[in-house]
C-alpha cells in the first residue's frame, strides 16, 4: 500500500533542522565600555527554566529586543530573567553543509541542543486523499529546502507509526524522493483498508450495516490519527524542553462525540430478524478437527467478539474531548501544531461517488468542521493553519518565516517544588506595538523524575544493547512501496550492487550502474531480461576507494519512464556487510538478490560476505533488537565465484521468526583481528 511503504520510509528519512550559528542580541550596558557581552550559559537545574519567544511588529520579526524589554509571569509571579539570546536562523544550507548524526543516539543527543529547532512533518494518510498527497508534494520539498539550517532536525511520522521509531536527520535528500517517489500516500476516499477494517466488514456482512461498518472504519481512522499526535507530543516532550514544531498535513477531522445508536442491533431481514447478539465465542471445529471455543479468523486474526467490543468503543468516543486533552499536552511540552490542508481551496468536502454524497448543506457543514478543526488546534498551541489557498507556498513560506527567529530567554523559577504540576507563563514586552508568542506553560519535574534521571544517566546501556538499536534503526529506511530497491557493498576495489524491482519486468530493459570513488567514476551496463526481477553486478573501481562512494543505479526500458536510485556507502575495512538473498515459492525456490533488508517469514534469507585477504567467517547467528541470541539455525558455508572472489555465506530459514525486526551476527577475523558484523533484516508475515 502506498502510505504503508511511506510510513516506513517515513520513520527512516525524515530530517529533523537544526539552527546554525545563532547571533547575540543587543545585551544591556555592560558596566565596562568595551566589555563584550557573553553568550549565556544555558544549565540544567530543575528549576532552571527555558522559553522560547516569537516577537513581531506588523508580522515582521522584532531583532533589537534586550533583556530587559522582556517580562515573564509564572503563575502570576514575575521572574527574573537571567539569559537572553536571538537566534537568527541562516537557513536555506546546502545539504553538503549538513553534518549529519551517524547514530541514531546522536541524532537523539541532538535534539537537546537548546538552540537547535526541530520540525516533525506528520503525514496524516488516514484523512488525506491521494490527490491532495500528489499536490503538497512538490511545495512541501520547497518549504525544507528554504527552512534547514545546518544545525536543523526533521523527522516524519503518520498515524501507523510509534513517536519512538521518528529517525531525526539533516540532510532531506531521503524525505524528498520519498515524497515524490511514494507520493500517493493519502488514504482518504480511497479503497484501502488495513485488516481490522476489512475484519468489519466481514464482521457486519448484511446491506443494513454498511452504514455501521462506514461509521467504524471513519472513527476508528480519527482515533488512531489523534492518538498519534498525543503519542508524539509526549514524546517529544521527554526529548526536550524546547519548543517543538508539528507541520501536520491533513485535511481535518469531524471529531466524532458519543453515537448510542451505532452500537444498537439492526434488523437484517424482512423476517425482522437483527444481528447476533454480542456474547461468549462459539464452540466449533478448528482446521486440526478439534473442538474449540471460538478461535481467530485466519486471514485478518480477530473474532466475532472483537468487532462488537471495537463497535461498543468506538460508538463511545468523545474526540472533540479527546482534542482538548491534546492541545493541553501540546501546551505542557511546548509544542506547536501547524497545520496544513493539502488540499488548497476545498469547495466540497466528499467526493461524487462511488457512495452517494450527501447534501451540500450537510456536505458544507462537514467541510466548515473539519477546516474549523485544523484552527482550533493550531490557534491554541501558537501555531496556525493554512486553509482555503491555492497558494500553498505562499501559506508553507508563512511557516518558515514564522520559524526563522526567536528569542531564547532562561531564569531560575522562584517555586523549588518538585510538585510535577504545571505552570502557567506568561511574557510581555514592554515596548508597545510588539505582538509576542510563547509557551503557556510547562510541566515541572518531581523529585522521583529527577531521581530516575541521575540514574538513567549513572546507568549507561550496554555497548551491545546500545549497538544492537543504533542498528536496527536503519531498518526505518525500508521503502516498500517503491518500483525499485537497490543494497550495495564494497571492498577496496570493487563494488558489488543488488538492484531489485518491485514487480518482474514487462520487456528487455537496460541497467546502468555508476560508481564515483575519490571523484573517479566507474560504470557497467547490465541488461535485464523481460521476466526478471533482480540482478547483481560487480562494478570494478578505477581506484582504491578510501572514502565515501556515491553508486547511481538507471534502469530504461523502450517506450518505458525510467526507474532510478542512488545510494551511498563506505568501504568496510576487514570483513564488509553482506549481500542479501531470498529464496521461496515466490522466486520459484531459486536465489534472489534482495534490495532491502525485508523477508517474508515463508523465505530463506542469505546473507553473503565478500572475503578480502585471509579474512574468514567462523560463525553466526540471529540476534534480537536488543541483541540477545535467538535459537535459530543459521547453516555457513564459503565459496569462491568465477572471478576468483571469496564468499562467505549464512543461511537461515526465517519460519520459526515472529514478524519483527531482527540482526544476522557475523562473527570472524580479518588482518588478525576479531571482528563482527551485525546486519539487520525484517521479517513480515
């Protein structure tokens, strides 16, 4: 599905944008003519206290502000402000400037730099339709290359996503091919449905509940959508104390209340029969010809009884409730919600079929409460909406405008309680004309909090804990539902790269391989075959790679728009990462090269090492996230290929694997030196 393979792609690629150099406003007269003021000290106490705060004149940002034109209220009782710094964000940086966070835990210690900002675009691909996807692709790519900054962090997520799997990045190259490669990841109006929808419908098979399954499906979409922003602006709110900017993309919601009615029976039949009543799960014959209660559906893993309790639930919501809470939390870990309508100019709010629309007024009010939606929760956390323009860039550069200065002010809370309640901010400014913006408020810690922070901080996680994560993060970059997937590994002299399409080839096409190695580029052409899906080639370098390689892959077939990719990688010193293989029914039980690191649980998978050297595999096994050994074979052989070249191979048979996210362990020895390799892989169902 479109919005499932962006969602992965979204969890991998999404660049968080941090701040660059950020400058000194005037400070207050130094008790020495020639005294510099001092950049300030920003500290960690429990009481010390950061606000971030947006000052305009006329909507154009105010820079000469000093510390003392500032005033700061908490809970009615003034502070007194101790630090002040304007940041003035150079934006617009080349993605070459970018230092990117090699580790996962790197891109997380980033997220705590007080001056840095940090954007998480959120995808909401329950309430977008593919149209308004395809039209806020190409202003959304425009509004990241004017808003990064060299220090700056971006991240993406959508309803499906956990806050936790966000992948914080600099460099936006990942995101912008994912939005235009994957750009039909709105849901909206469209036919697709995950399991728990498609298990509705087999729930309630009869015509007079197709209204009741509509209403679940819609419920249950805008739940699942609210849920993950709470899910998000908690998180983050343990991230940093910072203001934090959701750029949510959506075309709003109804914000369902409380519908009795939708859990009552309906009638089924002229005979006046209703719908089963909801109760303990039938006795019956399972596929060994035991008897069992009940039992799961083999397609979609839910019963009877797990319908009628989400139909119960569901007719039980109070989302415009549920939105106050958030906005509420939103206020308590400084986060600010801009939200966007992808859609422009809406006129209508449902489409003309394939169901039957319903009246304009009531079709007018839907749209007038969705857009209203959008207002009240941007409004109420300092941010604001873009709606009803076509002008979507000009909107999306409000934004950035918006986003491009501040001031950062600290002081030292007068109440030392560590009571965990919140209090209220408030800041003025005592020259006139001047519209300022900040937090409401924050949480204050409680001494357990502070107690489990010096702990956690005492207490620093395993190193193979802590490598085991970093490593399987990568797996976020797993694009799905791309036409094309590419993996590539290297040694000194040569690069080996799998290119892998989504769907075997139609007629003969041609691909054209590139590698750029110390501003030296080496290419092969390979052809491919009409039925073939995937291929392997070496490409030999014209000079010993000793840094980065930049590989572009080209695939052109007659009468056929292009397929393209571009990846880039190091040489490994000693033992490089392995190739990927998968064999199954689905490759006609034949070795496949796989693109990415995604198996099914039906496949063997095959992990190939080139060998350099004396350099030699001794063992390996399967790991899980956290790097525990599981019981699983995994058989190791060595072979060498026609050109001479030394392989080591792991196989493992992915059946007794549960879905999820895993490593293959390389353990052995190169240039006489231990050494290990982890590789993660994922397997689906």
């Amino acid at each position: 599905m479109p919005s499932r393979s962006w969602c992965l792609i979204a969890a991998s690629v999404l660049c968080l944008v941090t701040l660059p150099a950020a400058q000194a406003p005037p400070q207050p007269p130094p008790e020495k003519p020639d005294q510099k003021p001092q950049a300030p000290t920003f500290r960690t106490e429990a009481n010390f206290v950061r606000v971030d705060v947006f000052a305009t004149r006329n909507g154009i940002p105010v820079h000469d502000l000093k510390l003392e034109d500032f005033q700061v209220l908490e809970d009615g009782t003034p502070q007194a402000v101790s630090t002040i710094e304007y940041v003035n964000v150079r934006t617009g940086t080349p993605q070459e400037q970018r230092d990117e966070p090699s580790t996962i835990q790197q891109s997380r210690d980033a997220l705590k730099n007080p001056r840095a900002r940090v954007f998480v675009l959120f995808l909401d691909t329950n309430h977008v339709t593919m149209a308004g996807s395809w039209t806020i692709r190409e202003p959304l790519i425009r509004l990241l290359d004017r808003l990064m900054g060299p220090e700056d962090l971006v991240g993406i997520m959508t309803p499906r996503m956990s806050a936790a799997d966000i992948v914080f990045a600099r460099k936006t190259r990942v995101i912008e091919g994912g939005l235009r490669d994957n750009w039909p990841w709105g849901e909206r109006h469209t036919l697709q449905k995950d399991e728990r929808e498609q298990m509705y419908e087999m729930c309630y098979p009869w015509e007079q509940t197709i209204a009741v399954v509509s209403e679940m499906i819609a419920r249950k979409r805008e739940r699942q959508t609210l849920e993950a922003l709470h899910d998000l602006v908690g998180w983050l709110r343990d991230q940093r104390e910072e203001r934090k900017a959701i750029l949510t993309l959506t075309e709003g919601w109804l914000l369902y209340g409380r519908n009795a009615g939708l859990a009552k029976l309906r009638v089924i039949d002229s005979t006046g029969a209703t719908e089963p009543v909801p109760g303990p799960e039938p006795i019956g014959v399972g596929p060994d010809g035991r008897l069992r209660v009940g039992g799961k559906d083999n397609n979609t893993g839910m019963t009877r009884s797990e319908c009628d309790a989400d139909r119960v639930r569901l007719a039980d919501i109070d989302d415009e409730y549920y939105l106050r809470e958030l906005m509420a939390s939103a206020n308590r870990a400084n986060a600010s919600f801009y939200t966007v309508d992808p859609r422009g100019l809406a006129v209508f709010d449902s489409p003309i079929g394939p169901a039957e629309p319903p009246p304009p007024h009531i079709d007018q009010a839907m749209l007038r409460h969705r857009l209203d939606s959008l207002h009240v929760l941007a409004n109420n956390t300092d941010g604001f909406a873009v709606t009803n323009s076509n002008d979507l860039d000009k909107g999306l550069k409000r934004i950035s405008d918006d986003l491009t200065s501040y001031y950062l002010l600290g002081y030292y809370s007068t109440n030392t309680k560590l009571d965990g309640r919140f209090r209220t901010l408030k800041v003025n400014i005592t020259q006139p004309g001047i519209d300022v913006r900040a937090r409401r408020g924050y949480k204050a810690a409680t001494a357990g909090e502070v107690a489990a922070a010096r702990s956690a901080a005492a207490a620093p996680v395993p190193q193979a804990v802590s490598a085991a994560r970093d490593t399987i993060a990568s797996l976020s970059r797993i694009r799905t539902g791309a036409p094309l997937f590419t993996h590539a590994v290297a040694l000194k002299r040569a690069v080996w790269l799998a290119g892998e399409l989504a769907q075997p080839a139609t007629a003969a096409m041609n691909a054209s391989v590139s590698v750029t190695a110390s501003g030296t580029t080496s290419s092969i052409e390979v052809p491919i075959a009409a039925g073939q899906r995937a291929f392997v080639v070496a490409v030999p370098l014209k000079v010993e790679a000793t840094g980065a390689l930049d590989i572009r892959l080209r695939i052109t077939a007659e009468g056929q728009p292009s397929l393209s990719d571009g990846i880039r990688i190091d040489p490994a010193p000693g033992i490089s990462a392995p190739l990927m293989f998968r064999r199954g029914s689905a490759t006609g039980n034949r070795l496949q090269p796989a693109g990415q690191p995604q198996f099914s649980r039906t496949e063997r998978a095959r992990f190939e090492v080139a060998l350099g050297g004396a350099a030699k595999i001794d063992s390996a096994r399967v790991l899980d996230r956290n790097g525990a050994a599981i019981e699983v074979p995994v058989a190791v052989s060595e072979r060498t290929d026609d050109a001479g070249q030394r392989w080591s191979a792991a196989d493992v048979t992915l059946a007794a694997l549960a879905p999820g996210d895993y490593l293959i362990e390389l353990s052995g020895n190169a240039d006489g030196a231990a050494q290990k390799v982890l590789t993660p892989f994922r397997v689906t169902r």
